[in-house]
C-alpha cells in the first residue's frame, strides 16, 4: 500500500540510483521490488504525475519539507509493529509532525504547516522533549532561531491527546 502526500519533497540524499522519468505505477512497481526504498518524490502537484514527464526519485529513506512536490511512502501491513518506539518512529507509524511552512527557505516564523504521517527524524533536538501544547510549541520554536519545527506522537495536528 502507499500514502500519497501533496505539498511534500523527499528532501535531497538517499536517493536509489539516478532520477528516471516514468508513471507513478512503475516508481511504485520499482520501489516495492526495492527493501531500502521507503519511498518516493516528484516534483509538481498533480499526484497522478510529476509536472512535464519530469523525473522521479526513488529514496531508501522519507522525511517531508514544504514544496509544490508529491512523494509517496510505502505503508506496510506490519508498520505498526516493526516501527522504532518513541519520537524516531514517528513517521513510520503515521503520526503527524509539524513545520514551518519550508524548512529551505526562510520563512515567516508564524507560517505553520502540519504534515500528517511525517516525523523530524532523531538527532535534531533541541534540549528534551517536554510536554506543551502545540501553540506553545509554535512560540517557543518560534522564539528559537535554531528551531526548524517540532513533531509529537498522536494522530490529531491539533496536539497530542
């Protein structure tokens, strides 16, 4: 099975090979043959295609940043199950993470977009996780130059329950 998200580039590195053009049932035929590939990107908004036959990437590895790209990632029947506890698991269960709205581009640190199915991946934190509210996580993230977003474990982009 696979979970489309729109809005979302697989960001660069990781790839599998070199960028191809071909339909998006063949990216899934290709990466589905594939045990290291998670997932895979386009850049466009149409989920059916990328934009004027433009090439897909393949990737052993899925994490979101905002852009006019769609990415799909493999889910598993067994995700549940073979995902990694706590916050690095994050993605592979499903659960929502949020971001300003693009982490390569300065933006406004009151631009806030939340993807649902995505997780920042380990290693990136600043200081412990601590429990909040999602709105004062926007303004202590905001109030953090280092701050590129926050992810939580839940299914609700409102915060966890």
């Amino acid at each position: 099975d696979w979970k489309a998200f729109e809005g979302c580039a697989i960001p660069a590195g990781s790839d599998i090979g070199e960028a191809e053009s071909m339909t998006v049932e063949e990216a899934k035929r290709r990466c589905a043959a594939d045990s290291t590939c998670e997932g895979f990107t386009f850049e466009g908004t149409d989920p059916q295609g990328p934009a004027s036959g433009g090439p897909i990437n393949l990737k052993a590895s899925f994490d979101c940043v905002d852009a006019d790209w769609v990415s799909y990632r493999k889910v598993r029947a067994d995700s549940e199950d073979s995902c990694p506890a706590g916050p690095e698991g994050a993605a592979c269960r499903g659960e929502p993470a949020l971001a300003p709205a693009s982490s390569q581009v300065a933006a406004p640190r009151h631009d806030w977009k939340a993807f649902e199915g995505c997780a920042i991946p380990a290693g990136s934190d600043i200081g412990e996780a601590e429990f909040m509210t999602v709105e004062e996580a926007k303004r202590r993230c905001a109030a953090d130059s280092t701050c590129k977003g926050f992810t939580f474990e839940g299914t609700d982009p409102q915060g966890p329950l």
